[in-house]
C-alpha cells in the first residue's frame, strides 16, 4: 500500500525544522505516544533507533523508528515497524514562502502475518486520514508555538 500526503504549515522552515527535529516534542502533537526511548545509535542520525509506545484505545502499540536519512532541512525518512506493519515514511519539506512550509509525506506500508490478512479489510483511506491527522496535529502544535 503507497500513497501521499502534504500540509502547509503557516511557519518557515527552519522554525518548523526545528520543533519537528526536536524529540521532546512529540509527546505534544503524536496523539497516543506514551513514552519513547533510544535503543541503538546517535540519536537523530541515520541508523539510529528509537522504541515508541502508543495507547490506541485499549490497545498497546510498540513500534521501532529507524532513520534511514537525514538530510535536513529538506528530507527526513525513516522506517516504522511494529507487530506485522512495516512503514517506510519519506518526508520533504520544502518552502512555499517566507513563513510557510510545506510538508509532503510518502508512505509505503507492508503487512506480515495476521496484519496481511487484516489489511484487506483496512482501506488506504483509513490510513492516510491517520496520517494527514497526526500531521495536522504538528501543524496545529508547531503553529502554537
């Protein structure tokens, strides 16, 4: 499954870079995110991992975050994976103006075991709401700040 999503964020970049690079932030805009941690590399570098937490309901989500690369301010990709869901995120931004950002997001996911199965009953739609929902969230944060 593959698709993209993109958001203007009423800030320039460097500004918006800068909260969105910032760890101690997510907490504040990553809806669920109970805690996280470094488990392998110099932070916010390629190769590094870090574990995340997410309560979804009543649902616990582990995931590992990989950078793949980071070549900021322009790109950011990484890997998510959790039980059975591997997601490559690619992340551009770019400047649509003196104090406006824009932010396009490329998503492709594989599914494994009982996540397989399960991913033909979840439409692309439902995924991409998530993600347009999480990143208007940042927006909403990042513009408050």
């Amino acid at each position: 499954m593959k698709y993209t999503t993109e958001i203007t964020i009423d800030l320039p970049r460097d500004r918006m870079i800068e909260i969105f690079d910032n760890p101690d932030n997510m907490q504040k805009w990553m809806e669920g995110l109970q805690e996280w941690e470094n488990i392998s590399g110099e932070p916010g570098t390629p190769g590094a991992q870090m574990r995340m937490k997410f309560l979804q309901g009543k649902r616990e989500i582990d995931m590992v975050e990989t950078i793949v690369a980071r070549n900021m301010p322009d790109e950011f990709r990484v890997i998510y994976e959790a039980q059975g869901v591997k997601n490559w995120a690619n992340n551009y931004f770019t400047v649509q103006g003196p104090n406006k950002t824009r932010w396009k997001a490329e998503h492709e996911f594989k599914f494994g075991g009982f996540m397989r199965l399960m991913s033909f009953f979840m439409p692309t739609s439902m995924f991409k709401k998530q993600t347009l929902k999480n990143m208007n969230d940042f927006k909403a944060f990042a513009e408050s700040q």
